[in-house]
C-alpha cells in the first residue's frame, strides 16, 4: 500500500497480534477462507496459466498459500509493510516460498511488473481517504492492460444511521464466532474511531478515478465488500 497517516504496520508487529492473526481474520470476516478462494478464480478468469500476480498487504501469507496451491504455476509478488507479518506469511507458505517474492515496504516499493493480476484484500480500509486514489493507481500503473484486480475489506453505508447498523452486525458476528462481547464492542468502536472508512459507492468512485473499469461487486459479508476490476 501506499504510505498513509494511518500506520497500519503498528496493527500487526506485536507478538500477540501476529501470533493470533489467521484465527482472529476467520472469526471476524465472514466467509474468509472462501473469500480468498474466489479471488483465486476471478484472477483465474483472465490470468495465464504461468500467471504473475501482485499481492498488496501479503502479511500472514494466507492468499500467497492459497493461490500457489490452486495453481501450480503462478508466481506470485507480495508486499507488505509489517516485518513480522512477512515473516508469518514465509512460514505459512513453507516450501511454496521459492514460487513467491516478498517484499517489505508499499505498493511503491513493488516490482514495476507488468503483472497478470493483482489483489488487495483487508487492507484498502487502513488507506486515508485521500491516499486510495494514488495506491489504486500505483497497482493498475503495474498491471497488464484488462488485468484482473480484486480486493476486499472494511466498507459499509456511511450515514450515522448506517453506520451503527452495521457494526452492530460486524459485533453480532464476531460474538457469534466467539469472540468475547466487549472485545468485539471495542473492536468496532476502535474501527469506528481510527480507520477511514468508505461507502461501497464511494469505493467504486475511486476504482473509476485510478482508471479501472467493468467494477463488479462479488462478495459482501455484512461490513466487508469485495469487487473485481480490470486495468
């Protein structure tokens, strides 16, 4: 990702916070393991079968493992700005490494590619408002023209009204995952608070503004959205 006034490293450097992140992920997003499953496909779609992929936000590796084991032959790029997520991510990936390239740092820090697709998932939503623009730009100026981007994260109605709805669910869904009562409440407050969250609509305003096109939304799992692109 780009650099942006919200330090998004400082969420995933502790020990604690790196050691608990995969079974935090699947209890607080609805549908994980299939979400990145279904990126795997839509990239399939228009991707070669030696395909090299961009992965924005590779931390804790759980896409790099999944796409290098649904396809045999893609190489795959991941960055991220946290040392100890990479460092999770080498670990998860195992003898899948010598099939991938990390990279520590922003999306600015990648390989110019041009690559065959690209994805961001559970990352967008830690980007200032201001910023998405310029990283969704960075990682189409790096994709083959009709590539395929998918990503994925935080995204809700933003009216007041809204906006309590759906953490309201993002709540419900978390104690119902068991995750304690107040740490689910103080995770949605500390959302609330600290990230700059987007409307969908917003979200696919700024996929048209980097140059994107054809934006489809494919995943919705209450306060999480998901959509495919192409550069």
């Amino acid at each position: 990702m780009a650099q942006s006034n919200i330090d998004s490293s400082a969420y995933f450097d502790g020990p604690a916070a790196v050691s608990n992140y995969a079974e935090r992920t699947r209890r607080l997003v609805p549908g994980w393991s299939d979400l990145q499953r279904m990126t795997a496909l839509l990239v399939a779609e228009r991707a070669p079968e030696q395909a090299n992929v961009l992965v924005v936000g590779a931390g804790g590796g759980a896409e790099l493992t999944t796409f290098t084991r649904m396809y045999s032959q893609w190489r795959c790029v991941g960055v991220d700005p946290s040392a100890s997520m990479l460092a999770l991510a080498e670990t998860a990936l195992g003898p899948l490494n010598e099939r991938v390239q990390l990279h520590h740092g922003y999306v600015d820090t990648a390989p110019a590619g041009p690559f065959d697709a690209a994805t961001c998932l559970l990352t967008m939503h830690f980007i200032a408002a201001e910023e998405r623009r310029q990283t969704l730009q960075q990682i189409r100026s790096r994709l083959k023209p009709r590539a395929p981007f998918v990503m994925a994260h935080l995204s809700f109605p933003q009216t007041p009204e809204a906006k309590k709805l759906w953490l309201s669910r993002y709540v419900a869904f978390a104690i119902s995952s068991g995750v304690e009562p107040d740490n689910a409440r103080n995770a949605a407050s500390a959302m609330e608070s600290n990230l700059p969250l987007l409307s969908p609509l917003d979200e696919e305003a700024l996929l048209e503004e980097a140059g994107f096109t054809d934006t489809q939304l494919f995943y919705a799992g209450f306060t999480f959205r998901g959509w495919v692109t192409y550069a």
